[in-house]
RNA sequence: GUGGAUGUAGCUCAGCUGGUAGAGCUCCGGAUUGUGGUUCCGGCGGUCGUGGGUUCAAGCCCCAUCAUCCACCCCA
C-alpha cells in the first residue's frame, strides 16, 4: 500500500449518515428564504484580493490573517472567498441591478479562513446568506431576522437560539465615537490588555468586546457609543426593534455587540447559542449603508445576514433532532438472478410512477442477504421478485417499518399503494 | 498566533511499576433452502498518529513532528 494522503487541516469530509442533515437543514434553511421572495445568485468561489481587503476593511482578522491567496498564472493575486456579502455587493455593482430595482438575493456555499479548527470552526466551511438593495428602512432589517426566526421554528431550534441586537450608528458616527474611544484609552494604554492595546491603531471598536476584565473595568467611564449615534440612526434601530416587538420576537440589546467586518452601519444582530461551546455564534449580520459605494457603486442602503451552516447542523444535531438517514424509500429484491431484468423493469417503473427513491439490489447473494441490505438501507419497503411474481406479472410487497402483512400486487396496484403512503405521510 | 488535553481495530474505548495487542459495537459467515430487524455460535480486522532516541525489551519512558479536541484570539 502506498502512502496516504490526510485531509487538509481545518477541512472535511461530510459523509453519509451526516450528509442527510447537512442537506435537509440547508434546504429548509434556503426554503425559508425563498418563501420571502429573495432569489438566488451564485458567485464565484475565488475574487480578486482587493475585493475583501477594501470590502471587509484593511484592519479585519479576516483580511490581515485568514485569507487564503494565490497567484495566477496571468500574475493576478486572488483569494478564496472569507464571507459572501462583498461578491454579492460586486455582483451587484457589475450589473448595476440597482438602477433598475430593489434585488433581494440569495446565495449559499463554502468560505474559507485560514484560522485555527475547532469545534464548529472550520477553515472551509459553509455559508447561507440573504442580501436586500437599495431599501433603507427598519423594515428590512426586521425582514432578515423574521427569517432567521422561522429558520430557527422551522428547524426546531427556537429554544436553543437567542438574538442579540445593537445599532452602531452611522458612519460618520462611528468614526466619530472611535475617535473619542482613542483619545479616552490612549493616555491609559498600559492598563489595556495586549490584544486591545494593538486594536487602538487597528481598529478601537473591537476593544468594546475585549472578554478581559481589567480593560472592561476600564471601559465602564469610557464614552457611551450612545451619545455619539444621531437621531436618525437612534429612530431607525426603534423602528427595527418595534417590528420585532409587533412579531413577538424576543431580543436582548447588547451595547457591547461590535460586528467584526468594517461594513456595518447601525443595525447589527447575532443569533447566538450557549449549546456549542464558544462557537456560539450560528447566524449574524446587519445593516451596511456605505459598502455599494465604497466597492465603486452607487450610493445604495443594504442589508443582510450570513448564517453559518455548519454551525447550524452541528446545534440541530445536538439538540437531539431526527434526521433521515435512509438511502433508499424502496429496495428491489430478486430471490432468483434470472428475475433481474425483471427487477430492473420494475424499479424503473416505480421510479417514473412515484416520487420515491428506489435501490434495486446489486451483486447478487442469498435473499437473507439483500433483506439484511433492505433493511440496512433504512427503506421503508422492500418489493422481492421471485417465480411466482414473474409468472403472473406481480410483485411482492413487504413494509419493513410497520406491522402490515405482505401483500402481492400488479403493477398498478403497486404505484397505487405506494403513492398513497407517501400522501399520508 | 498563544496555552492545555488527547491520538491504540471502521466506531467508542481498556491496556498495571516497560515483558510478544484486548473488549463492546459494526462488518462478514453460520444456526435459518422464498424474507431483514431479536437471540446464539464462529470469523475478518491494528506499521498502537508519524519520525527519531533510551533499553536485552517501548502502546507505556524521552525528544521532535503532525492531527484532533478545549480555551484564548477571532468569527458563521
């Protein structure tokens, strides 16, 4: 045997058995979506770099550490996508889709950083985002956390999410605020903690959310963000968090959430959970007035959100939610290798005729044997094909899930019966 | 990037002060000649993460390295 070749560090393979409800939590998640209106765009996987560093802000980890680059061979310097919201804005741009309308999109797939792995932090993982144009009021940003609310009831994970609301003013404001935040810390620098003291040239915001005590006790007499937020910024977060009262959407405000990408303006929020350790984070986003036009377009308001996938399978699966793992509804059986064609007329047939998943054995073996593969395949039914089917043009039908006799059937009745199992499923 | 823990069969793990590698589950076969899931019996499966060192002898001790997990950092 030769030599093995690892997976990447901080990749994965999903197998079968996970696969299943990687699937069907990304499919209701994008259902839900979709049930808005939003359509969807897929984007590139690799951007030029240029693309993030001025999107996402020079300063961010996400720039200055995590990116994954490469050069071409026609010498241009291109990254793998860290986030999705920047492709989209440029996708955007580059069709002008804003002078015509008001787009509202959609896009899924896998983001990459280069960060250290851990528990539900991957270096390639997954992403759902929805992205709304060219609309600036509270009404839609309380439209993107409707739909992280009915992802969350949907996916049964309601219990288990909070949501975390803050508004970080305009950007002016915030420059305003980083301004004073500097000016107060700078002559204190010494008691910062080494992390914020780098941050107070990189980028002060972040030093509101510092998790050391000390440079906390420290921001207590700091400037509240608050008295730096214009009125017209301090109505538009009311108007948000009245929306959500109307829906009975439960949030709590944080003043210390500060959003890691440079792009935000006013509303940020964060679906956050305490089940996964310090990965808590399953769904985040916000409002991002200036990015259209500082990636060259028009001066257009947005706003969305990007919900970590991985994340969000990872809770589903320990909260102990059921997903299917079947590979197949029915399994096609023959006790004799000379019904094969047979069989394989069948499964056709079943598969033209219902909307189910039909295996049909392979590799022949004792009936004993494709009954244990039956059964193994997680199939609700098995259909055998023998003699005596052949002879009279039937099937056997046996329900492996439920106390129900086995019955023969024609062919009709066979599509017949399975049709109405499905229905009243 | 920093600190800590852990790497033994496909999976979960045991393995004493160093003495020729173990269990459960899974898988395969049989008990069961037209029928799975339960039970019983048998079997396959391991360069002990990798490389080096100490030793008569290393899964165990030492060094390095890689990976995973946890925390920090950061984020989805």
């Amino acid at each position: 045997m030769s030599k093995k070749t690892p997976v990447v560090r901080g990749l994965r393979d999903i197998y079968p058995g996970e696969s299943e409800r990687f699937d069907m939590v990304e499919r209701s998640m994008i259902e839900t979506i979709r049930k808005y209106g939003y359509q969807e765009i897929r984007l590139p996987i690799l951007e030029a770099i240029d693309l993030f560093s001025r999107g996402l802000g020079e300063a961010t980890d996400a720039v200055e550490k995590e990116m994954y680059t490469l050069e071409d061979r026609d010498h241009d310097i291109l990254a793998l996508r860290p986030e999705g919201t920047a492709s989209c804005v440029r996708a955007v741009i580059d069709r002008n889709m804003t002078r015509e309308g008001k787009p509202r999109l959609w896009y899924a797939g896998p983001m990459f950083r280069y960060e250290r792995p851990q528990k539900g932090r991957y270096r390639q993982f997954y992403q759902i985002g929805a992205e709304a144009f060219g609309l600036a009021g509270p009404d839609v940003d309380a439209e993107l956390i409707f739909m992280g609310h009915d992802m969350w009831k949907l996916l049964g994970l309601e219990s288990a999410v909070e949501l975390e609301m803050n508004t970080i003013g305009s950007g002016d404001s915030r420059r305003a605020y980083s301004e004073a935040l500097v000016k107060y810390l700078n002559p204190r620098k010494k008691e910062l903690d080494a992390d914020s003291e780098r941050r107070l040239t990189t980028n002060p915001m972040r030093i509101l959310d510092s998790k050391n005590s000390s440079t906390q006790k420290l921001l207590e007499s700091a400037p509240d963000p608050h008295d730096f937020i214009d009125s017209a910024s301090r109505a538009h977060f009311e108007g948000v968090c009245e929306y959500l009262d109307h829906e009975g959407i439960n949030f709590r405000v944080n003043p210390r959430l500060v959003r890691g990408l440079d792009y935000y303006t006013d509303t940020v929020f964060e679906w956050v959970t305490d089940e996964l350790g310090s990965q808590g984070t399953i769904c985040a986003g916000g409002r991002y007035n200036g990015l259209v036009e500082r990636l060259g377009g028009p001066s257009v308001p947005a706003a969305g959100f990007a919900a970590g996938l991985d994340r969000v399978v990872l809770l589903h699966e320990t909260l102990g939610m059921n997903a299917d793992e079947s590979a197949a509804d029915v399994y096609v059986i023959v006790m004799e290798s000379q019904h094969e064609a047979y069989a394989r007329r069948l499964a056709q047939f079943m598969r033209r005729e219902t909307s189910l998943r039909i295996r049909q054995h392979l590799g022949g073996g004792k009936v004993g044997v494709q009954m244990r593969q039956a059964d193994r395949s997680g199939a609700r039914w098995a259909v055998i094909v023998g003699d005596e089917e052949v002879a009279e043009n039937r099937v056997a039908l046996k329900w492996l899930r439920e106390e129900t006799e086995q019955e023969s059937l024609d062919f009709e009745q066979l599509a017949t019966c399975l049709n109405r199992a499905v229905e009243s499923h």
